[in-house]
C-alpha cells in the first residue's frame, strides 16, 4: 500500500494533519477478503493505544480452525501499510494487520503467515527472491440500455468507448489503485461480452499490476478486489470475479507472472535473452505441483467449467512459447531491444495460467513459492520434467498427456497426495491442509463432466450460484 506513515509518531501526525475521523484495523483472514474494524478518533491516548497495541477479536468467526472455546486471538497495525481510504465519505485511515495468537507470535494458520514462511524457505534454501504480477479478469453486470451500442459476444479484446461500455469505471479502478499505491501496468477490455435474457450485458474487463514480491502482491490482490466492488456498487452495477459465469462465453482467470532474482540478478533470462536452467527448473517444479497448486487456486466447481472450457484456458500440463493453451507459456519478450534495463523484469517472465479469481492468493503464491524452491533444490528431477512436457503445439509431448484436475474433488485428491511436501518445516499447518481439503471434498463436483453432457440445468444452476461469490 501506498507508504503514508511508518511509525505510530508519523500516523498521529498525518491523522491531525488530515482531520482523519475513522481509523480502520483492516485484516485479511481465511476467505481472503478484507475485513474491517473502526474506530473514532476522541483523542490521542485512544489512538496511540490502538495503533500500538491493536485489538482483540473473535478468531473462531475467521477462521473455521479456531476452538470457539477459547477464540480471541490478536490484529496489531501493520504501520507502515496506512493509506487513506478513498472510498469513505469520512476523512479515514486504513492500515492493515497481522494476526498473533495468544502469546504474541504470528498465527500459523493466517494466511500471510503461511506465505511469509513459505517465502523464508525459498529464500533460505535458493537464495531466490520471486516476484509475481497477476492479471485480474472480471465481468460488470448491468441492465442493458436502449442507447447502449451492441457489439458481437467475445469481441470485446481491447475495445473501447462507446461499444466497452465500463471504460471509465474501470479507469476509475485505476486511478483509485494508484491513490492507494498499487502499481498497475494496464487496464483493459477483455475478450468477454454477452447479452443475457434478464436484460443484462456482461462486460470483461481486466487489470494487470506491475510485480511485486509474494506478499505484497497477494495483498494487492485482496485490496484490487475490494476497490472496483466498491466503484461499481457507487456506480449502481454489480461486479463478478466467478471463474465461469456462462459456458459457452470466456471466463475469469487470474494468471501470475513469475519473475526471480539472485543477488540482484535476473534469474530467468541470461544475457542473449533466453531461458536460464534455473527458469526451467522453477517451470519444472510447477509443472510437477500443478495438479496440487489447483487446491489453491481453483477452489470452487465453476473454476474446473473454465478449464473444461478451454476457451484460452488449459487443461494440459505443459508448457510452451506464447502457446495461450499452455499452463506455462513464455510471452513474448522484447528480445530485439538492446536497452534491457527499459525492458525489465515486468516484461520478462513466464506465465502460470490455471489459476482463477476465486484463488486465496496467499495460499497460492505459497504454493508457488514451494514448488519453485522444489524445482531449484531438485534440478534433475524438475529439469527432466520440464523437458518431457514442452511443447510447442498442445498435445505433442514426448510423454503421456498429463492433465490438471478437472473438479474439486480431484483436486483434494492431489492435494492429499502432496501435502507432506507442503506441511513440511511447518509451513501450511496440518488443520489448514484438512480444512482445504474437506472444503474441496464438501462439494462433490466429481461428475461435473458428465453433468455438463446431460444435465445442463443443474449447470446452469451452479454458474448461477458462484455469480457472485468469489
């Protein structure tokens, strides 16, 4: 978040400054969505105890691991993450927390912990700092106007206004981001458009953040999503992130870019600006977790319709150059500029594009973490695996075709089968790897190929279902 303070000193004085009314203890805890606690400004003695020693709440009605017995667990301001929030009608301040349990260490089972640790052990075992940048897709839902200008459903890729109708409220997003200081690289129309029966339009629009490491960027995730709510709730229209909201239209992903460094030196490119071995072996050990890392990453039934889809989705595990069907592809880089220093780390990267909005981007991008340092600490292993499944046409590789899980169901299956490597060195605590995979298990979606075939109703339920719920 934009830096605004990083000491109680600082935070006090911009409060006065500002004429702030409301501080908000902001935290993000296991459904990933930013929630809030407020507090009126009466006096300093108030809001220095606040900002220093921060709140007891209700851990049990956070997170489903927690006894109700004995419930109350910490958030503490996290000072350095002040930012004035721009949605409120009230001069406000917003800083977000860390979760401690009852003897003051961080909660093991909080999300941003999990990450934190996973990022110490790629760190402490590689040397590797990975950075990631995300591309946010979703759809705005409005009622059709008679002035609107129709255009052709799934082709709306880059258009602009009048036909992409939600231009402005989507630059409005970013203007919003940047005031909070979330660094994005783009914002556009996305290849989604369609008319539906009720009289609505369903617009795509997508927003790509520039990279940042693990932890910021899951943050960032969290506060995007909260913003252009936000905007479109003010705007009267209604915002969705649901992977699949109609079968035969596109759906929203969330791919992440991938970037490392070592020593401060890029770590997928080398000089003449091709793949490193260490790239390949990080691409490897993705490939050899992406059966699992869907646990994180695609977490609700409609996901698994998006990849079944495969309108630009994958469904194989393989990687390729530029291949858009691939689960890793290499984008084009802007190999022919000598300037590389203009062409950084942003425009260097390779691409995970399983994942969907509905992911918990900490659990992910913990995920991730872990099947990096897999890949670097295995180099044979993950170097073997990346060789037997590139590809340059989807479908030609020198092995069996391998897939991702096609349901949660078998999703929880491979989770099942990796968690020992994940739990490892207490990074994702045992009750967390239970309750993901009951999660996944409780919505036993293991026919949904077959009831895509002969039970379109009950599908057209479930897209119904999960419009808005991620």
């Amino acid at each position: 978040m934009k830096k605004q303070s990083s000491t109680k000193e600082d935070i006090i004085k911009l409060v006065q400054e500002k004429d702030i009314k409301i501080v908000n203890l902001c935290h993000i805890p296991q459904d990933c969505r930013l929630k809030t606690l407020s507090f009126t400004i009466k006096n300093g003695e108030r809001l220095q105890d606040t900002l220093e020693f921060g709140e007891r709440v209700d851990g049990s009605s956070l997170f489903s691991y927690i006894d109700p017995s004995k419930s109350d667990i910490y958030i503490v301001p996290r000072k350095e993450t002040a930012f004035i929030n721009p949605l409120s009608p009230a001069p406000t301040l917003n800083i977000l927390c860390r979760y401690l349990d009852e003897s003051g260490k961080p909660l093991d089972i909080a999300p941003e912990t999990i990450l934190l640790k996973a990022i110490e052990k790629l760190n402490s075992s590689t040397g590797i700092v990975l950075k990631a940048l995300a591309e946010l897709e979703f759809y705005i839902i409005s009622k059709q106007e008679e002035s609107s200008f129709p255009t052709v459903s799934e082709n709306n890729y880059h258009e602009s206004m009048p036909f992409a109708r939600f231009e402005n409220l989507r630059n409005e997003a970013l203007v919003t981001l940047a005031d909070v200081g979330i660094a994005t690289k783009y914002g556009h129309a996305e290849v989604g458009k369609f008319y539906c029966k009720t009289g609505h339009v369903m617009e795509q629009h997508e927003i790509e953040f520039l990279p940042q490491n693990l932890d910021k960027m899951a943050e960032t995730i969290t506060i995007a999503k909260w913003i252009i709510r936000n905007i479109c709730t003010k705007s009267g229209v209604c915002v969705s992130f649901s992977p699949k909201p109609a079968m035969e239209h596109a759906g929203n992903g969330m791919h992440i870019h991938l970037c490392g460094s070592k020593k401060d030196k890029n770590m997928i490119t080398d000089s003449k600006g091709n793949l490193t071995v260490d790239a390949k072996q990080m691409i490897g050990g993705i490939l050899k977790f992406a059966p699992s890392l869907t646990a994180f990453g695609n977490t609700t039934p409609v996901s698994y319709l998006r990849l079944i889809s495969r309108k630009e989705s994958p469904v194989d595990i393989c990687w390729g150059t530029r291949n858009r069907l691939a689960l890793i592809r290499i984008p084009l880089w802007w190999s022919f500029r000598k300037d590389t220093k203009r062409t950084g780390s942003h425009a260097r990267t390779f691409e995970f594009r399983a994942p969907d909005p509905s992911a918990n981007s900490y659990l992910l991008l913990a995920g991730i973490a872990l099947a990096v340092e897999y890949g670097l600490k295995n180099p044979k292993e993950a170097l073997k695996i990346a060789d037997d499944l590139r590809i340059e046409k989807v479908g030609k590789t020198t092995r069996k075709r391998k897939v991702l899980p096609l349901s949660c169901s078998e999703s929880a299956r491979n989770l099942e089968k990796d968690r020992s490597y994940y739990e490892a060195d207490g990074v994702f605590p045992k009750r967390v790897m239970d309750g993901i995979i009951g999660k996944l298990e409780f919505h036993r979606d293991g026919d949904l190929q077959k009831k895509l075939a002969s039970n379109p109703e009950e599908i057209e339920e479930l897209l119904l279902k999960y419009l808005d719920c991620c």
